[in-house]
C-alpha cells in the first residue's frame, strides 16, 4: 500500500472527514483492521485565511509548497490539498515536489463527466466561485459549464462555510437555506450541484436537496485511496 499525503487544516473539520472516508474506504476494500497509510500537514487555518483576505496568494502558495516538501519527506507517495479554495495555487504546489498531485478539480470534473453532467452549479467559498481558476480549469479540461448562484447567495454560502461549518457549527436554518439556493440553481438550469468546499459535506447530502450530489470531498477522498491501492492506471494522469 502506498502513503497517501494531505496537506489539512484548512479547516480541521473536513481534514477530519477526509481521514476517516480515506481509512473507511480502505477497509471496505481489503476488509478486517486495514487501514490506510497516511502523512498528514496540519496547517493553521487562521494563517491560511489572513493570507487569502490580503490576496497574498503567492506567500500562500509557499506555505502549501513546504508542507508538501515534508509530506515527500516523510515518505508519502502522492499530495492532496485537503480543500478545494488552495487549489488556486494547485500548479505551484505541485512543481515544488516529485510525488504526483492529486487535483480535486480534476477528479471532480471526472466522475462528472463519466455521468453525463455539463452545468453544474458549484456551492463553494467566495474565493472558488469567483476566481478562474475552477470554472476555468472544468471548462478547459472536460467542457464543463460551471454556474455559480447569485452576488447575494454567494455571500452566504461563504458566510455559512467560514462563520459556521469550519467551526463545526451546523445548522438548520443554514441547511435549509443552501437548499432553497440549489433549488434556484435548477430553476436555473443546473443538472447538478458541486460541493465545491469541503465542509459542505458536514451540511448537505444528497438526501434533501432538488438536484444530483457531487460531493468533492468524497471523490477526492476515493482517488486517493485508489492511488494508495494502485487500482488501475487512471492516477498516473493526476499530476499538475
């Protein structure tokens, strides 16, 4: 079994979910006590945010580019940035180590494409929903059309992300109003949603919600189990 590396904390609350899907998921596979074999950077999340606030995304890339120098250190065989935001400096992180890069961006865009999906409506920090470098990378990569809600649900959704669910506050009436704004999406003409932030996972499943799931964290999760397992051949093509 190989190592996988996550550079985490970005918050700790979904660095959490990746560790126990990443380990569930290798016990489905091989059953009994396996686990996975993990190295993990755990950063400080306030350092990171202070950093995006202040648009000094080249210092944040250098941040992320250390911890993954010591997950390739440490032994680890590939690198996940454990959140969908820091891929925005995704290239850079990967140029600064040997061991492949695992994008989140492209194995989202996979399993979209694989079912037959073209206008996803992301749901995703302010940062991912209005930067280039998602919608972008989806369009480039796979023809993706991604949408992304309104100036005003936009700000909530961030809200929602940063003020409660990376403080592992979850609530209701925040569940029910990230619905309300995936049911405008499909008013819209969305044929699927992307939970484009890895703690909309903690909020959101494909239980109460008017259109198809497509949980980032969860698939990135997967790819990285299959890299460690060295199910097929597909990982080899993740590098940055």
């Amino acid at each position: 079994m190989r190592t996988i590396g996550l550079i985490g904390g970005m918050s700790w609350e979904s660095t959490a979910v990746y560790y126990r899907q990443i380990n569930e998921a290798v016990r489905i596979r091989l059953g009994g006590l396996a686990s996975a074999k993990v190295a993990m950077q755990s950063l400080d999340f306030s350092e990171v945010v202070a950093l995006q606030k202040s648009d000094r995304w080249d210092d944040a890339a250098a941040l992320l580019s250390d911890a993954a120098k010591r997950l390739e250190a440490a032994g680890a065989d590939c690198v996940l940035i454990c959140t969908n935001t820091m891929h925005l400096v995704a290239a850079e992180v990967a140029q600064s180590v040997t061991i492949p890069l695992i994008d989140i961006r492209r194995e989202t865009g996979r399993v979209l494409a694989a079912n037959g999906k073209k206008r996803p409506l992301l749901l995703a920090t302010r940062y991912s929903m209005e930067h280039g470098f998602y919608a972008d990378y989806m369009r480039d990569e796979f023809g993706i059309d991604v949408m992304v809600p309104n100036e005003i649900d936009r700000a909530k959704i961030h809200s929602v992300i940063f003020d409660e669910l990376c403080c592992g506050i979850v609530k209701p009436e925040s569940r029910q109003a990230l619905e309300k704004i995936i049911l405008r999406g499909k008013e819209a003409g969305a044929d699927c949603v992307i939970l484009g932030c890895t703690e909309i996972c903690l909020s959101i499943t494909d239980d109460n919600v008017a259109l198809p799931v497509f949980d980032s964290t969860t698939i990135h999760s997967d790819a990285a189990v299959s890299m460690a397992l060295e199910e097929g051949v597909a990982n080899k093509q993740n590098a940055v």
